[in-house]
C-alpha cells in the first residue's frame, strides 16, 4: 500500500501572466463524479487565502484566487483546474513543494515534472485546493471517492501516449536508453524524461516468421512498450501525435524497403511490418474516463488508473460481479 503523505502550503503569490503557460486540452484526462484518491501520495496547496471573518461580519474563504489574472478574472472551477495542470506540468511548480524533476538525456539536462496527476477540490465555504499525486498511476488502481465537495471538483491525471517496436534483446536490457534514442530521432529529444512504463516482451513466432519473409533482421525477438506523458510532447493533439510517429515509423520502412532485395512479395511483407509498427501507437485509456452507467452497471471503486489495451474494457472498469449478485439475488426472491 501507497501510504499517504500531506503537505500543506499556502502561498500568496500566483502565476504571473509571463510564467503561466496554458495547458494543451488533451494533456489531462479528469473525472468530475470523484474528487478525491485514497492511499495516493500527494502534496496539497491552498488556492484561496484562509477563512476569515470580513468588516460585515461575514465568513470569507474563497479570497485571492493564486489563478487570478492569469487564468481568469474570477473564481471559477475550470479556472482553478488549469492552472493546476499548470503547475503539475512544470518541474518548477513541483519542487517548490519539494518534488525533484525527473532528468532525461536532453539538451541542457532538461527535468520533466515528477506529478502524475491531482485532485481539485472546492469545499461548502468556497474555499479552493489541489492536491497533486506524485506515485506512478501506470500499473496502480485507484480508489476513488467523492467526498462532497462542491460542483467543479474532480480528479485528473495525465494522459499517456505508448509506443511499441522490435528490437533484439540486447538492446532490450536498456530499454530506457533506447526509447529515449527513438523519442530522439523522432524530433522529440526534450521530451526524453518524460518516458515511463518501459517494458520488454518476447515476439511470437508468428511475428518472428514475419520478419523472416520481409529480410528483416530475425535478432529482432524482443518487443520494446513504453509511454510518455502527452504533456511532455511538442504536439496539441492527439492526431498529430499518433500521425508523426507513424510517418516516422513509414520513413524508417521505407528506407529499408530501397535498400532490400527479394521482389514484390517481400516489399509487401515489409510493408506489412510497417504496418504492424503503426498499430501499435496509440492514447492509452483510462477507466477515470469508461461510463459504466451506458451498461448499466457501477463502476469499480477500485479500477485501473490506466487500462491494459488502448480502449478500457467493462471488466477492468464496472462492477460486472456486483451486478451479477443482484439479478441472481432478485430471481432468487422471486421463485
């Protein structure tokens, strides 16, 4: 178990209009039934000043929004939530709460925040906070909770590109190195400290027999899987994310078709490896995002932070189990 450790900062100063950088839309995926994560590591801010009392007698606690002006000219849910994103992208944000970067091999050291994701929430009196996670979500389950809080709160975390391609098994021992080289020579070099989730799986023999007939090099045995946060990647969405790996992926093929010999047969199984290259891109899905409710069914309190597949499943995410109890339940009564 993940044990919870809390922070609490209040800090008077917000983003200048200079430093505060908006959000790409598809950087986050949030949920706003929940607005709280148990046994999650997270560090909290105060948004608003404290509760005090005004001239007129009043309780005021919703005073000196930290996302007013640079965000919005008010307090508003959404307002807050961005600028939360804000500061869960930025390395600086986060180790102003003592969360150290993570470093890559990119240019000049470059660190990517070590946050995961956060929750949002406004209680009863108006007052603001956010809470940001800094445990890694990709394999983690997520027990969720809405602790009642005012409409507008919610929990978010990152979105996730993957990307999977073969490789022989020595480069597998470094899988970190080599997907940080790949990110490289796609153009994303920056981002190098953003990869996460680097696994290493056998190729089938299927697959392998593929390589075989295209010419390709059949030292090819391993699979190399990895994921990087969207926030970290010089693109806006998430077309243009998944279409500029596979035209890199299409370039790479290519390259090795003009330089192969064995005819149209084996043109078109390379090709064919390319293809097997392409789908294999994709926005990780996250039960945070999977309505139960369209099947009838509740979801889990306890569901995947991130699915196994690119599209979540109902067994990952709804309580199927649960809903089969209750109909054996009711026929039972009704015999």
């Amino acid at each position: 178990m993940i044990h919870r450790s809390i922070a609490t900062f209040l800090l008077l100063a917000g983003a200048s209009a200079s430093s505060y950088i908006a959000p790409a839309a598809t950087d986050y995926l949030c949920d706003t039934s929940v607005n709280f994560i148990h046994d999650a590591e997270y560090r909290q801010i105060s948004l608003t000043d404290g509760c005090f009392t005004s001239a007129d007698g009043s309780l005021v606690c919703d005073a000196n929004p930290r996302y007013v002006p640079s965000v919005s000219s008010a307090n508003a849910a959404d307002a807050a939530v961005e600028y939360c994103k804000w500061m869960c992208s930025a390395a600086s944000q986060m180790s102003l709460l003592g969360l150290s970067g993570v470093s890559g091999d990119s240019p000049g050291g470059r660190q990517c925040s070590p946050c995961t994701g956060f929750f949002f929430q406004r209680h009863g009196n108006g007052h603001e906070i956010c809470g940001f996670f800094s445990s890694d979500l990709n394999e983690a389950t997520v027990n969720t909770a809405a602790h009642g809080h005012e409409d507008g709160s919610r929990v978010c975390i990152k979105e996730k590109l993957q990307l999977s391609l073969p490789t022989d098994s020595s480069a597998a021992d470094d899988g970190e190195g080599l997907a940080q080289d790949l990110l490289e020579q796609m153009g994303w070099e920056d981002s190098a400290c953003g990869v996460n989730h680097v696994q290493s799986t056998d190729n089938d023999e299927a697959y392998q027999q593929l390589l075989e007939e295209a010419g390709l090099p059949t030292t090819l045995e391993k699979t190399l899987t990895f994921r990087i946060n969207l926030d970290e990647i010089p693109l806006t969405s998430t077309d243009s994310m998944v279409e500029h790996v596979a035209a890199f992926f299409e370039s790479h093929m290519s390259a090795l078709i003009e330089t192969n010999e064995g005819g149209e047969r084996r043109r078109r199984r390379m090709e064919e490896v390319g293809l097997a290259f392409e789908e294999n891109v994709g926005v990780v899905d996250s039960c945070l995002e999977y309505n139960c409710g369209d099947h009838g069914l509740p979801k889990k309190s306890d569901s995947p932070a991130f699915c196994e597949g690119y599209e979540c499943s109902q067994s990952e995410c709804c309580e199927i189990a649960e809903l089969a109890a209750e109909l054996a339940a009711a026929e039972g009564g009704g015999t």
